[in-house]
C-alpha cells in the first residue's frame, strides 16, 4: 500500500540535492591546478635563467669597455706586457710589434720626435679567484721619444 492506503502506488521520492564536490572532481580540479602551477613555475624559471645572462652580459660588456679604456692609456712600445687590478678583476696584456719600428714624419721638418709601431696586443681579464673570464684583442700604436726638439 501506499501512503494514501491505494494498493499498488509507489512513493515518488525525490532525489536529494547533491552538496559540495565529489571525490572525482575533486581530483579533476587539483590535477588542472597542479598542470598550471607547474607551468607558471617553468615559465618564471626561463624567465629568471633569461635574467641571469642579460645580467651576466651587461657586467661582461661593462668590464670590457672598463679594460678599454684602461688600455687606451698603456704605450705597448713601453710597456709590452704587464697586469693591473681593475675594478675587482686582474687585467693583463701581452703586446707585439707588427710592423717594423719607424720614425715619425712631422711637417716642416720631416722627422719628428719619435719613432713609432703598430702592435697587436692581447687583453685578458681574469675574475678575483683567477678564472679567464674573457680575452680580446687590440691594435696599438706604440711610440717613444727619441730625439729633442731644437730650435731652428
């Protein structure tokens, strides 16, 4: 019987209302977040390796325009080679004549004060625990005061 006392009825129930999230979606949603975590964490490590080596070349190329200049005032016909500190680093240079030794010409009276070469020199810049840290190379010219200057 059925609770209006008719044989035969059946009692209709209606389905309860489902609460919160199941155990399968549960899961669904950790693993989705899990693959965008790991993603987002990928991207931020290339992005800070990225950082690293734009920093990496920037000191580099500082500490190359730092030899530079330093080099600019060394005459390799003086001093062919030696080392230097620069900036917390150790600077050294080896310098060669490439072309033979020869006197100056001035104007008016042909031979001037000094005589002059053409060197390559070869630049290596070591860090403090003394690693090569890079090398390069430069043309000079070398020259040395031979003569006085006498009035005419």
């Amino acid at each position: 019987m059925g609770p209006d006392g008719v044989p035969g009825a059946r009692v209709m129930r209606r389905p309860v209302r489902q609460r919160g999230f199941s155990l399968l979606e549960a899961i669904v949603a950790m693993v989705l977040i899990s693959a965008m975590g790991g993603a987002l964490f990928a991207w931020i490590n290339t992005e800070l390796q990225a950082l690293e080596r734009t920093q990496d070349a920037n000191t580099r190329a500082e500490a190359m325009v730092n030899a530079v200049e330093f080099m600019e005032a060394v005459n390799p016909m003086l001093t062919p080679q030696g080392r230097a500190p620069l900036a917390g680093m150790e600077l050294s240079w080896e310098a060669k004549a490439s072309t033979p030794v020869r006197d100056g010409v001035s104007y008016p009276q042909g031979i001037s004060l000094y005589q002059l070469a053409l060197y390559d020199t070869q630049v290596r810049v070591t860090r403090p625990e003394g690693e090569l840290w890079f090398e390069f190379s430069l043309q000079q010219v070398g020259y040395k005061r031979v003569r006085d200057n006498k009035p005419f």
